[in-house]
C-alpha cells in the first residue's frame, strides 16, 4: 500500500475541508510568523505544495482577505448572542458594535490583518467592503427587529452598516492602551450613536401616527 504524503499524512475529504485546513494554516503561521507569512510557509505548515494552496487561493492577499472574513464569522454567533435579550434598537447597535470591538481586538491575527502598519492591503475599504457589509448586514439580520418599520430604508439601513463597520474599525487600529475599559465604551458608544438610531426610529414612528390631511371636497353653488 502506497503511503500517502501531504497533508500531515491526513487527506482533507472534499475541498471545503481543504479550504478550511488551509485557513487555519495561516492563522498558525501568522500567530509565529507575522509580517513574515507567505504562501511558502503555510504551505510548509500544511506539508504541501505552494501549488496545492494556490489551487484554492489565487495569492497571498486573497488567503489573508479569507481568513480576516472567516474571523469574522467565527465571532458573529458570540456578537449576536449578547444582544438577543435587548429589545431597544439602540441600545442593540451599541452592544453590537461594543462586543464586536471587544471581540476583534483580543483576536491577534485579525489584528495583524486589520490594525495599523498592515501591508495586508486589508486597512480602510476593506471595513466597509461588499464582504464586510454582507457579513454586517447578516448579524443585523438575525435579529428580531423589522428595521424598515424601525426608520430604515434600504439605503439608511446599508448607511447604518457602513457606520458601524467604520467605528469597529477605528478601534481595531488602535494599540491595546487605547481601547477604553468594557463600560467607559459602552457609555461612549451610547452617547454618539444612540441619538441617530432614536432619531430614525421616533421619526417613524411619529409619521406612522401623524393623521393624514383630509380631502377637502368644495360644493358647488
């Protein structure tokens, strides 16, 4: 019987495990390695071929941009989690940015690949990119809130998104003594985006309730 080489001796089954154990990989080498992680290494780390990784990614970027996004789907059932129990929306987006940043920022290859001085190519836009905002809009989703009914149209609800997602990603590049303590954050947090949430919910509902004018009817002489 002819022994199998690569992969630890362990073949992955199909290749979502492939793409899973390659993902790992890298979160391996960029936990040792950082900066310094390259195709070469996880490919290493996995006892393959740079080709076999290059099967499944086409470069380094996109292996990294993979392991950022799968990061964040890993923490996105703790995130919804905390709030599931909170039936103020504002107060929601506030627990779920806060525990997004408490999460992301205690993650140190997210960090890595998020923080300041990434060459990563995964700063800024990426935040705000079509993945990111899907993944956002996905959490905000779970949820049991009907945010049209909430204020939010389609295109203050992507502005809603965007917003978190570019305040998740202001403290994600900030260094560790920067990050306030679990309540100074929450009580920052409720101050600046509390009222815009209130405003757009209120404001909904004030138009819901506000009577229609009449059709006024002029008799004819």
């Amino acid at each position: 019987m002819a022994r199998r080489t690569g992969w630890g001796g362990e073949l992955p089954i199909d290749d979502a495990e492939a793409v899973a154990r390659i993902r790992s990989a890298t979160r391996r080498v960029i936990e040792s390695e950082g900066a310094a992680v390259s195709v070469t290494l996880v490919a290493q780390e996995l006892q393959v071929t740079r080709q076999t990784v290059y099967r499944y990614f086409g470069s380094v970027q996109e292996l990294l941009q993979a392991v950022a996004l799968d990061s964040g789907r890993t923490a996105a059932p703790t995130i919804i989690d905390r709030v599931r129990a909170i039936t103020d929306p504002a107060a929601v987006v506030v627990e779920l940015v806060a525990s997004a940043i408490e999460i992301l920022t205690t993650d140190r290859v997210l960090v890595f690949l998020l923080g300041p001085g990434a060459s990563t190519g995964l700063l800024g836009g990426s935040m705000t990119g079509p993945a990111a905002r899907e993944q956002a809009r996905v959490i905000l989703d779970e949820l049991e809130f009907d945010w049209h009914k909430l204020g939010f149209d389609d295109e203050t609800f992507d502005q809603l998104v965007e917003w978190c997602l570019l305040v998740i990603g202001a403290y994600i590049h900030r260094p560790d003594d920067e990050i306030p303590a679990p309540a100074e954050l929450r009580a920052y947090l409720s101050v600046w985006m509390r009222p815009s949430i209130d405003a757009a919910h209120h404001g909904a509902r004030g138009a819901r309730a506000r009577p229609q004018p009449e059709t006024m009817t002029q008799s004819v002489p």
